[in-house]
C-alpha cells in the first residue's frame, strides 16, 4: 500500500512534536479573564471602602448635625452684630466730626459775627447762615475758613443788607466743603497731640 505524508515540510522533519497553535488563543483567553477578574476584585474592594467611608460621614453628619446648626446660628448673629456695630461705628464717627466741625468754626468766627443757621446739606457740604455790620468782616470769615484744617472751597452765595433791632446789618450765606477727618500736621506725628500754641 502507498502512503502519502502530506504534511508541510518542517513538521515532516520533527515528528513526535506536539502542536501548540490551537492552545494559545485558549491561554490567552484565560489570561485576560484573569485579568479582568482581578481588576473587578480590586474595584469592588474599593468600591466597599468608600461605600463604608460614606457610610461611616453620614452617620457622623448625622451626629455632628446638631453643632453644624448651632455654628451657623452663631454665624449669623456674628455677623447681626457686626452690622450693628458697624452702624454704631459710623453714628459715632460722625457725632466726633459734627463737634469738631462747630468746635473748628466757633474757633475761626471773628468778633462782632454772629452765626443764625449751620445745616448739613450733604455728607460733605455745610451753610452757614450769619448776620454781622460789614461786609469786610464777612471776607474775614472766609479766609480764617479756607485756612482751618477742617473747611475747603469757601463760597458765599447771598450777602444782602438788612435791619436788626432798628440797626442796619449785612446777611450772609456760606457753603464749604468738609473734611471727614482732621488731617496730620508736618509737625505732628500720627496721634500726638499738643495743648499749647
């Protein structure tokens, strides 16, 4: 009988050898499936902890829930009376400059004037309304202004003639502008003061 090997040419010349070509995708296969398998496991281990962490938050949120309303209570009355007392601070720095204002004019008033009216017309703008025999007098009343350190660009809108007490004296109205703050003298540093000339 004829026997025909019809077997490529390198397998012909190794006979015995076993053929690894149709395990390979089967151990590939496997080796992925290990793989994915162990990622999964790692992901669900994962997944657990931070569930477990969520868990363990929630549970102390719910604990610390009492405190976190108190805080923000706290909170808001914190910030209430930081309103207030802003408010209060404001009140109080314009009571001191409203003193130092009239303590600053009733300084630079010359003799024989004499003030009827000092109204705020604006946050930093004041009249002053006054009666007094010249007009010279009037012009010095505006210069000792524009030389205090508190009054700036002294204007007089109405100067007429008038009687008082059957004697004949001139009107006046003023308006300036105010300073806010007394400011520093070159001499003086910040905070001292002097009670002499």
């Amino acid at each position: 009988m004829i026997r025909i090997n019809l077997l490529p040419p390198e397998e012909k010349s190794r006979p015995g050898r076993p053929r690894l070509s149709g395990a390979l995708p089967v151990l590939a296969v496997i080796v992925f499936v290990a793989v994915i398998g162990a990622v999964y496991a790692r992901q669900t281990t994962q997944m657990t902890r931070v569930e477990a962490d969520l868990s363990a938050a929630r549970s102390e949120t719910i604990r610390l829930k009492p405190q976190i309303v108190a805080i923000r209570e706290l909170k808001r009355e914190i910030e209430d009376i930081n309103k207030r007392l802003d408010v209060i601070r404001r009140l109080d720095q314009g009571r001191f400059m409203r003193v130092g204002l009239m303590d600053e004019l009733s300084r630079q008033v010359p003799a024989h004037v004499w003030l009827t009216r000092f109204a705020e017309t604006s946050p930093s703008t004041v009249e002053i309304n006054g009666v007094t025999f010249s007009n010279m007098l009037v012009a010095d009343l505006i210069m000792r202004l524009e030389d205090s350190d508190l009054y700036e660009n002294v204007d007089l809108v109405v100067v007429e003639k008038g009687t008082l007490d059957s004697r004949d004296v001139v009107k006046f109205t003023l308006t300036s502008s105010v300073l806010s703050e007394r400011p520093e003298r070159p001499d003086q540093g910040p905070g001292v003061t002097t009670d002499g000339p």
